[in-house]
C-alpha cells in the first residue's frame, strides 16, 4: 500500500475519534454542571490544560468559562484540534482517498462534518448535551460503516490501528481529568459528591454499565482498574493497546511476539507494561504521574508508526 494512502487511512480514523473524544472531554463537565450539588467555577482552565493548549487559549480568549471552552474545544475553525477542524481534516483526508474507501464511510464523514458546521453557527447552550451525544453517535455510525462496509485487509487495520492509538490516549486524558478538573476540594474525597464525579468519569467514557456488571460500588482504585487494565472492555487503555498491536502485526506479517521495526517494538514494549502493572502500583506510582507516562508513550508510538510507515514517500521524493 502506498504511505500516502495508509497515512490517509490511519488519520481519517485519528481524527473522527478524536472529535468523538473531545465531546466526551466537554460532556464530563456539562454532566457535572446539571447535577453536582455544589458549583464548581475552576473546571474549564484545567479542561484545556488537559489539551495542553492552555496557553494558546488564553492568547486568543483570555481567562477560560465555560463559553469561551466549549467554542475553543468544539466550534473554533482555527484551532487544530477543535471537533470541527478535525472533522474537516477526517473529511479532507476521506476525499483524498475516495477511491480505496467505501462511499458509505465518505457519505458517512462528509455528514458527520456538515452536521457540526450547521451546529456551529447557532448553538444554544441548553442544547449542547444533546449535541455532544449527535456528535459521539456519528463517531460510532463512521465506526460501525467502516467495519461493515471496507475490506478488512492492510488498510483497514491502518485505519483501526489510528483509532484505537487515538482512543488509549483520550481515555489516558479522561481519567486525569478526575485529579484536574473533578475535583474542587480535597474535603470531597469519599463523599456523595466524590462518587457522582466518578460516575459522571465512567459515562463520559461509556463505561458505566459495563463497570456496574462487574463491581457493586463506585471505588477510585476500581474506575482506575477498569479504564486502565481491563482487557474486555473497548475503550479501557489496555484493551485498545492490544487490538492496535494485533492490526500493527497484520500490518507487517510478523509473528506476535517479535518485532521487525521501532513501531512494533514501541507499541509492543507499552502494552507488555501494562500486561505486568497492577492498579496498587499505578496508585503507588501517583495516578496522575502514570497516565502521563502512557501518553507520553503513546505519542512516541505514533511518531515511531509515522515514520516507520509514512516516511517513506518523501524520503524518496527527496533523494
């Protein structure tokens, strides 16, 4: 397959799970607005912090509220990682490979972009949780088209491998939220309000139900367990690290267990982290500490798959 294409792929899915992941980044807050008992007014600075744009944002908005936020991390053209330019980057990157997509997954992107743009120009903020709810649902209809609708050959599994590398990181970055954003004062620990924000946690994640099947109380160390180590549920970090391994493997054709490149070592080395860790030790560690070491490597796993298997084009073209 060509590297133009497989980056084409690889970044369609990037960038639709990305929109789906930042709505779920803002739904946490909006929940915890409706029904937290108390006021929490300290909660969208850390939300962008969590982006690592904070900075950017203060230059262009000044001191962050929530309108300020939500158009920043959602409706904000000039923003890179905004739900709507990414769904415009998914968009332009869909239509530059129309011929090797299917036209259910083009016609799929192209109304998931239309739908945010007419959003975009009138938005009230009593509509926005229904909102947020479109846009995660379109995220699982593009989901569910591809899977349907494309052959699950190489560049299929390019394409899953971006979305599940995409997804362990935003999952990463949910969780810290709790410590960054959830959390108004440490007196709330172990209280009624300290589970609601653990709840609010899990179901910005879609993991409530599944978390409730398995555990008859809200415990931290519990969500943390789930959401990191639980190789069941989808969007646990564990989880999307081993399937994006597998299509990583059927990438390449190599055999489980060995690598023949720095993407496969890279991936290979952080899931095996995680296939040793228990949760005592992740809290030991420091929650928050560890989490940011998983997104570190998992940015190293995307610029070693980048240049592993994107590179190549121009390195030709410049020799």
């Amino acid at each position: 397959m060509l590297s133009r294409v497989a980056d084409s792929i690889y970044w369609l899915n990037r960038y639709v799970e990305r929109a789906e992941n930042i709505a779920r980044f803002v739904d946490v807050n909006l929940n915890l607005l409706l029904d937290s008992p108390v006021v929490m007014t300290q909660q969208w600075a850390p939300l962008v912090m969590t982006t690592g744009d904070l900075d950017l944002f203060k230059q262009r908005y000044g001191e962050p509220n929530a309108d300020k936020v939500i158009h920043f991390l959602t409706f904000d053209p000039s923003y890179s990682n905004s739900i709507i330019s990414c769904l415009q980057a998914a968009r332009e990157n869909a239509r530059s490979i129309r011929e090797i997509i299917s036209s259910e997954m083009w016609e799929q992107v192209n109304t998931f972009y239309l739908m945010v743009k007419d959003a975009s120009q009138a938005q009230p903020f009593a509509q926005l949780p229904s909102f947020f709810a479109e846009v995660k649902m379109a995220s699982h209809l593009f989901v569910g088209v591809t899977d349907a609708t494309m052959s699950h050959n190489e560049g299929w599994h390019f394409g899953r491998l971006g979305r599940l590398i995409e997804r362990a990181d935003k999952t990463a970055r949910i969780l810290d939220v709790k410590y960054f954003i959830l959390l108004p004062e440490v007196n709330y620990v172990g209280t009624a309000i300290d589970e609601l924000q653990w709840i609010a946690l899990l179901k910005s994640a879609s993991g409530y139900e599944m978390y409730r099947k398995r555990q008859r109380r809200i415990s931290p160390t519990d969500v943390a367990k789930f959401l990191i180590l639980d190789r069941e549920f989808p969007r646990s970090i564990q989880f999307c690290l081993l399937q994006a391994e597998h299509s990583l493997y059927q990438i390449t054709q190599s055999s489980p267990g060995t690598w023949t490149n720095l993407a496969e070592r890279t991936l290979g080395r952080l899931r095996s982290e995680l296939d040793f860790i228990t949760v005592e030790e992740i809290i030991q560690m420091g929650l928050h500490e560890f989490l940011d070491h998983i997104q570190t490597e998992l940015n190293h796993v995307g610029h070693q798959i980048s240049e592993t298997f994107f590179a190549v084009e121009l390195v030709k073209s410049s020799s």
